[in-house]
C-alpha cells in the first residue's frame, strides 16, 4: 500500500477522533491503529513517520509516535 493511501486512511481516523479532543483523540487514533491495521501497514506509517511524516494531520503523528514506543520490533 503506497504511503500516501496510509497517510490517507490514517487522518480519516484522526478525523473521526478530532471532536474529541487531542487528549483523548490521541490515544483512540492509537489503539484503532494497533487493533485494526495490518503489521506491514504499521511498518510502512512509521517508516514514514521516521522520514518526517509529511501530510499526517498533529494528533495523528502523536498517536503515531506514541504507539510506536510501544510497538515490539518486527
């Protein structure tokens, strides 16, 4: 899946959790990630992340960088 479909999909999610507030948008964008996309999608967003994460909307890049501290390698 090219970068920009994932950079697509994963502010779509931050869409849905942006009423919420960053506070709790964050975690929730985190976890719809963690739960619902494929490993080879998470490997691919933070390796764009790791490039700068250009296009990804503020509480998407958050959620990002958080679940990637939590994320195990491989």
């Amino acid at each position: 899946m090219s970068p920009d479909r994932l950079i697509y999909m994963a502010n779509q999610i931050g869409a849905f959790f942006r009423s919420q507030g960053h506070d709790k948008a964050v975690p929730g964008i985190a976890e719809h990630i963690q739960k619902f996309w494929d490993p080879r999608m998470r490997k691919a967003i933070f390796a764009h992340l790791d490039a700068g994460g250009a296009g990804l909307d503020p509480n998407v890049h958050d959620a990002l960088v958080s679940l990637k501290k939590v994320q195990a390698p491989g």
